[in-house]
C-alpha cells in the first residue's frame, strides 16, 4: 500500500486566508503538497478549484469578486497591480463600470500573459501602487487613464468619475483633460501621470 505524504494542513489555510482563501501552486509545493494531491482535490469539482493557471481556491463554488482581484494579484505576480476600472473600485467610484476582465499592470520584464477574467499589460512604466483593502492597485489618476482606454468614449468616463469622485481623489487635471491626454501616444500620457 502506497504511503501517504504528510504535510501540514493548518499552514495551508493559515496561508490561504491571508489570500482571501486561495493558495498559489508554487506555495502548496513550499509546504510538500504533491502535485498529485492537488490534482486529486481540484478533480471534478472536490474541495479545491482551479481559479487561474496556478491559482486555487480552497472551496467549491463561485469565488466572489474579492476574490477575482485577489487571483488577479496572484497570477500576474508579486509586483502586479489592479488598475482600470476594478482599481477605480477600491478608489471609492461606485459608479458601474464594466470591470471584466480585471486589468493589472506588470513590469515590462514580467513573462505573464491574459488569462481567463485576466488582462495583463506589461508596461515599462510601472507606477509607484498604493494598496487598498490589502490590494495592491494603481493611483487613481493611472486607473482612469488605462479604464478610459479600454472604453469606447473617454468623454463619458471622464465626465463619470468626475461626478462620483471628489477631484482630490483623482486629480482635477488627469480629469479635466483626460479626452485630450488619451488621444495622445500613451507614452507622453503616462509621463504626464506620473
């Protein structure tokens, strides 16, 4: 009979409630989980479930929105950040803004491609992030920036967190001029940003 591997299952969910209760491949590894083990668990649907590659949720059933931007975080590596319309979020905009796929920003070095409700873009200009509800996401005036790309008119984003933002928070002229900025090579955008 095939001997069982021991390994600590109190470390395992210490780990995975200070991540909103998903766990990292590489980090069941670090704690002697057998690649077999966790295949066994994630099996139609048992005790644990595939969120991302590499990424599990130590549950069955739908992760909640938290969660997602925690997946986010964890899939696109220790220096993501949430930016865009999900950063806008955790800013205070609680406006509905179309947030799939959550948008996070990697360095330009980072190998990490879109997956499922994932967009990751590599940029050489990585802002400093500001961490919110333990989130690491971009400042406000980045995450109108890359949202307002990724819609259709920036005039109605720009007029949108302008009203449910105080200018403050944002930044009056990010805001103001934000249909103008966007227009531009997103390279001198990004430069005015930081």
């Amino acid at each position: 009979m095939p001997r069982r591997r021991d390994y600590d299952t109190l470390a395992i969910e210490a780990v995975a409630d200070l991540q909103d209760g998903l766990i990292t491949r590489a980090q069941l590894e670090e704690l002697g989980v057998p690649g077999s083990t966790v295949a066994a668990r994630c099996h139609e649907g048992r005790r644990w479930q595939r969120v991302l590659p590499g990424i599990l949720a130590l549950q069955t059933g739908p992760i909640s929105p938290r969660q997602q931007l925690r997946a986010a975080l964890l899939y696109a590596g220790p220096q993501a950040m949430i930016t865009g319309g999900a950063a806008l979020r955790l800013h205070g905009v609680r406006r509905s803004f179309p947030v799939p796929p959550i948008h996070v920003l990697v360095g330009d070095h980072r190998q990490r491609g879109t997956s499922g409700f994932v967009l990751v873009e590599r940029t050489i200009r990585l802002p400093a992030p500001v961490v919110i509800e333990g989130m690491r996401v971009a400042p406000a005036a980045r995450s109108v920036f890359d949202a307002a790309r990724r819609h259709s008119s920036p005039e109605d984003w720009a007029r949108t967190v302008a009203q449910h933002t105080e200018a403050t928070a944002i930044g009056i002229v990010v805001v103001h001029h934000l249909p103008q900025v966007v227009e531009r090579q997103p390279a001198q955008t990004l430069a005015q940003l930081e």
